[in-house]
C-alpha cells in the first residue's frame, strides 16, 4: 500500500514542494539560463527585481510564506514591484503607465494578430 501525503488528500501541496517551486522561479530559472551570477536571489551586486506583498496575514500558520506565494495569492495582493531598481507598481497600482492607453494598443495587436489570421 502506498501511503500518500495528507496535504495530497486535499488537493495542496507540502510545504518542502512548494518552496522548490519558489526556488524555480527565481534562483533556478536564473541557473536554467545562465544568470545565476546576475539574478535569482537577494544579493548585493545583484539586479533588483522585487515583488512586496499584502495580504499574507490570513494566511499565517499555513506553513510559511512560500507555500503561500505559490498557491494562495493574487494579483490583487502584490502591492509594490521593482524592476532593476526601478518602481513600477506602488500601493497596487502601476507607476507611470496609462492603463487605458495600455489597453487600447493590447485591444488593437490582438486585431491585427486576429486579422492576420495569427488567431483563430
């Protein structure tokens, strides 16, 4: 008889799983592409791209932050983000764009992909 994890009898992840799943988003997706020297941790020297978040308190007990970042937060929850050093969403909201702007040039790509015959 082959014994399953109790996190598995309910659809979740263990703790350990969801950390190395963390882990392959940054520091071995950097490895994968040959910047690991350059970006995939928190180190001096390194770029900065980093994502603050809200919304972790309901979420306390769980087992650990990581599992929550992989499994239980949205988009709605990120609340700064930093790009090479530079910030671009602050309090929830982009910096410096116009997001109906954004919308609009998006609106009129996926037209002319769709007119190409790109999508069908």
């Amino acid at each position: 008889m082959r014994l399953r994890h109790p996190c598995r009898s309910y659809g979740l992840r263990p703790v350990a799983e969801r950390q190395q799943q963390l882990d392959a988003a940054t520091i071995d997706g950097a490895r994968a592409i040959g910047l690991a020297d350059r970006i995939g941790t928190i180190t001096v020297g390194k770029r900065a791209d980093l994502v603050l978040l809200d919304g972790l308190a309901h979420l306390a007990g769980n087992g650990g932050c990581a599992g929550a970042v992989v499994t239980s937060l949205r988009p709605s929850d990120v609340d700064t983000v930093i790009v090479d050093g530079r910030i671009v969403k602050r309090a929830g909201r982009l910096v410096g764009v116009d997001l109906a702007e954004l919308r609009a040039s998006a609106t009129e790509i996926a037209r002319r992909a769709r007119d190409r015959g790109t999508f069908s």
